[in-house]
C-alpha cells in the first residue's frame, strides 16, 4: 500500500458546502475512486486556513494516477471547481506531502 498525503484550499466560506458535498458524494465516485485502487481517504478542514487535508492509501500509483482521466472523475472537479482552487483544467490545486514517518 502506498500512503499520500496532499493539501488543497477552499474559497471562504465554504466550509459547509465542501462538507455538505462530500456527504453526498455520488456513487459513480465511489467507485472510480475505488476502481483507481483508492482505500481509507479521508479529508480533514484546518478552519482557520480554509486549508484541506488529504489522507488516502492507494494500490499503484500508475493507477491511481490514471483517474485523472475518468469521465466520472471530472466531472466531480467541475461540480467542486466553485468552491475551491483549481487548476484551469478544474482539477483541484494539490501539492503533495513527502511522508516521513508511518507506524501501522
């Protein structure tokens, strides 16, 4: 298993709407994200940043990089593109973690 850590950025003052949905996250993307060999992803809100917080393990990364390109997938960037920086493609602004400590 391989462990990712990234970080991307909400537009203030949507907090709520990220959350809200997330919480309805649409079954297609369950299993695009699950197909693409994605496990136990979680995001945390650090609230006084807007700054959100990707935790997710992932199979290979050949395959999990491959979602990019899922018709599911981009759609979701599109859905989310108003409440939080993109890229101009409408992928979220990501900037990856270097791992440096994991205990199982």
């Amino acid at each position: 298993m391989i462990y990712k850590g990234f970080k991307m950025k909400l537009y203030p003052g949507q907090e709520e709407e990220y959350e809200r949905r997330h919480n309805l996250l649409w079954d297609e993307m369950k299993d695009s994200i699950e197909y693409h060999g994605g496990h136990n992803y979680t995001i945390f809100l650090d609230k006084e940043t807007n700054t959100l917080f990707g935790y997710i393990e992932i199979e290979d990364e050949e395959l999990w990089n491959q979602q990019a390109d899922d018709e599911i997938n981009r759609k979701w960037w599109d859905y989310m593109a108003d409440i939080m920086e993109t890229n101009p493609d409408n992928s979220p602004v990501c900037v990856d973690f270097k791992p440096v400590f994991h205990l199982d």
